[in-house]
C-alpha cells in the first residue's frame, strides 16, 4: 500500500513538473511586430505584413526585434531606421518574463510570455509599452 501511494505521488509530481510551459526569453527568439497601440483604447497605429489591413486607418510596417547580452535592437525595415537600446530582467513570474528597457532616451517596460489560443495551441508573444505606445511582437515563423 506505502509502495503504491509513493508511485503515486511520483507520478503527479511528474506529471505537473512536465505540464508546465517554458517562459519565453527574448534572447531565444527574433521578433517580428504584429500591432502598434496608442491612446487610452489603445487604437491601432501600425501593424505587420503578417495581419489584415487595419480599417481604422493605421499603416503597415515591418518591424523586426532582437536581444542579446542587454542590448536591443528594433529594425524598421519599412524606412531602414534602427533603434538601439538596453533591457534588464526585472522580475519572473510562473507566466512571464518582465525587462526594465531603455531605447534612446526613453524608458520603458517589456514582457515576454505565450499567448494561449483557445485550441490549446501558443506562441512566444512580446510585448513593449514605452512612450504611451504599445508594441506588440510574435516570435518569427520557424522559431
């Protein structure tokens, strides 16, 4: 009976260690961007080759974003600018990442995490709020 309950509380120990997903980090992905928000509803004002045309009125861009040893890079590969910054891991939670940034003079705030859909499947989302504008990524088909 000791020998049955000890294989069963092995079993869910195992079992609910491996159910969990990893956290994204933003190291382990190039990002592509989906959608730029602004304004207290936060309207479109961008969004990427990959989504539908925005009725309200918001343009497409090519926004392209990666990460490595604290330093960021955002590449608009729609007017060939390039935007240099820092990130700092700030804190971990069980369902995401959250980076202390800084790009240019301005700073501002970052999470990275999986987005869940509702047929189960996820993807490695990222998402930067600086300067009353959020910008929103998805890991780069293939990743």
């Amino acid at each position: 009976m000791k020998r049955l309950a000890f294989l069963l509380l092995a079993l869910l120990l195992l079992t609910a260690g491996c159910g969990g997903r990893e956290i994204p980090k933003i190291e382990d992905h190039t990002w592509q961007m989906t959608t730029v928000q602004s304004g207290p509803q936060g309207q479109p004002v961008a969004y990427g080759p990959q989504e539908a045309s925005d009725p309200a009125g918001g343009t497409e861009m090519l926004l392209v974003c990666e990460a490595k040893n604290g330093l960021l890079t955002l590449w608009d590969q729609t007017n060939g600018k390039t935007y240099s910054g820092t990130y700092r891991l700030s804190a971990m939670t069980p369902r995401s990442a959250d980076y202390e940034i800084e790009i240019g003079t301005s700073k501002g705030r970052a999470i990275a995490a999986l987005t869940t859909y509702y047929d189960g499947s996820s993807t490695p989302t990222f998402i930067i709020s600086i300067d009353g504008y959020a910008l929103n990524f998805s890991a780069q088909a293939g990743e």
